[in-house]
C-alpha cells in the first residue's frame, strides 16, 4: 500500500516539477515556519532600531559561545540533558503537557529515498518524464510512464530508518531593549558533517515548559512563542528532537538556518550553537 502511495506522489511530483528542478532544492528554499505562522516580531516604536543595534553587536562577537540573538531578546542556553530516542517513552522528567502535540515524539523517524539515478539508467522514459518542460506530457501520459515504470521505482525506493535524541536544554531569556516583544523560538538544527556535501536542516523543537499559547489552533500555530517585557527575564526549558542523519560524527548547531544555494560553516558564526558542547544539566539521579 506504501508503494502504491508513493507512486501516486511520484506522479504528482513529475507534473509539477520544472525541468532539474530537485525536491532537494525545494526543501533549501521553502517557508520557515515562522514564516508561514506570519510570526513578524511584535515591539513598541522604538524596538527597530534597539534591535538593529543589538544584530550588529552580535555578528561582532559571540562565535563559539552558548548565546543567540533573537531580534532583541539574548537567549543563553545553559545546560543539555540529552536523551536517546529509545529511552524517549520512560522519561518522566518531562510532562507530556509541554511536547506541543501532547504525545511523544516517536524515537526514530523514517524517509523514503528514492535513487533518481538508477531509475534514469533502467528506465530512461521516467528521466525524459522529470526533465522536461511543465506542459510536455498530459497528466495521463505522466501517469502511463509511471504505471509502465512501477516496479523500477520500487526497486530503487529505500526506507531510510533515522535514530533520534533528544535534547532537553534550559535556557535563560533576556529582553535587552526597552520595548516589551513577543517573538519566537528557532524550529531548527543545522547540521556539520564531513559525510555532508551540503549544509542541511531540520525542523526540531517539539517541547517548550513555558508556552503562551496553549489552546486550539493558537497552539498548533504560536505555540513555541515567548513574551517579555523590556529587561524582562525568564528561564524555560526546550526540547529538540533530532534526527541524526549522518553517523557518529555529525554536530548539530541550533539556530535558524540561512538559505540560499551557497555553503556556510555554523561554527564560524554567531547566533548558531553547538548543541553537543552545552553543560550536560545536572538531574536527581546523577
């Protein structure tokens, strides 16, 4: 039943695609989730040009360290507690209530790959299908190819099982300006790897202790936004769960991606930090 899914996306893919055009690609360049949620940070008159003040202090200095910026609002990640997706359903440290979904997140995800290359060389039809123009073949004839070319598609489609952990950090929020803001966590982790060509993301956050936003829709949507008053400060714990796509030597940065068709080293930058370097938290049990 799977396969059939996938074939039927497959086809819906084709139709769509512009000529080279990769799902690769289109990942790289899609909303953010704040974005898409139309999370504009909220300040009083004067937090444009306190935020801007504070940017620039940021790209000074900061590289390497536990801190990012969030428009005005200085978040310092100050411990890890990290947890691997198979202990993830007897952790009782952390209430259910604050995952945004209410549930556990599963202890490992799956992706479906599909080896383009492979399929092109056994069934060149399905290539000429994928790179042509957007009007060349009728949805009927995309759908005929697909059909004939089923069980090489199948061949070539792996699942790809991905471990989790989870990472558990506290954080400390400060409002460094004078306007009250209400803005949003960063959904993502950035990935380093020598196995990686490219640099790569994925939407982690999953846990937050201190929502402002808990019901209905609101929490589907605003649910990992904060709200502090000027100088305000507040400590909260968020959690992360992340794939880990490349093997043991991948390092994870958290902050928000920069996308574009060009190479970055988070390392290198401010407002990204090296997860896997934090402080382990200090538990009961320890």
């Amino acid at each position: 039943m799977k396969k059939k899914y996938l074939a039927a996306v497959i086809i819906c893919v084709l139709i769509m695609a512009t000529g080279g055009t990769s799902a690769y690609m289109l990942q790289k360049n899609k909303e953010t989730p704040e974005e898409r949620s139309g999370t504009t940070m909220k300040t009083t008159t004067n937090a444009s040009s306190e935020t801007s003040t504070t940017s620039e202090k940021s790209v000074a200095e900061g590289v390497g360290d536990n801190v990012l910026m969030v428009g005005a609002i200085k978040i310092e990640m100050l411990s890890a507690d990290v947890i691997e997706g198979s202990e993830i359903s007897t952790e009782n440290r952390y209430p259910v209530e604050y995952f945004r979904d209410q549930t556990l997140p599963d202890p490992e995800e799956t992706e479906d790959i599909i080896d383009w290359d492979s399929i092109y060389e056994e069934a060149p039809e399905v290539k000429d299908l994928q790179l042509s123009d957007y009007d060349a073949y009728t949805a009927e004839e995309s759908e005929e190819i697909i059909d004939r070319n089923k069980n090489v598609i199948d061949k070539y489609t792996y699942t790809k099982v991905k471990p989790r952990k989870f990472y558990f950090i506290k954080c400390k929020l400060t409002n460094m300006g004078n306007a009250d803001v209400e803005d949003v966590f960063p959904y993502y982790v950035v990935y380093d790897s020598p196995e990686a060509s490219e640099i790569s993301y994925n939407e982690v956050l999953c846990y937050y202790d201190k929502s402002i936003y808990t019901d209905g829709d609101e929490r589907a949507m605003r649910y990992y936004f904060f709200r502090l008053n000027g100088h305000e400060s507040m400590e909260c714990t968020i959690g992360l769960a992340v794939p880990q796509e490349f093997g043991e030597n991948e390092k994870h940065y958290y902050g928000k991606p920069i996308t574009g068709n060009f190479s970055y080293d988070p390392a290198k930058l401010p407002d990204y930090v090296d997860i896997d370097s934090l402080p382990k938290t200090e538990t009961d049990d320890q």
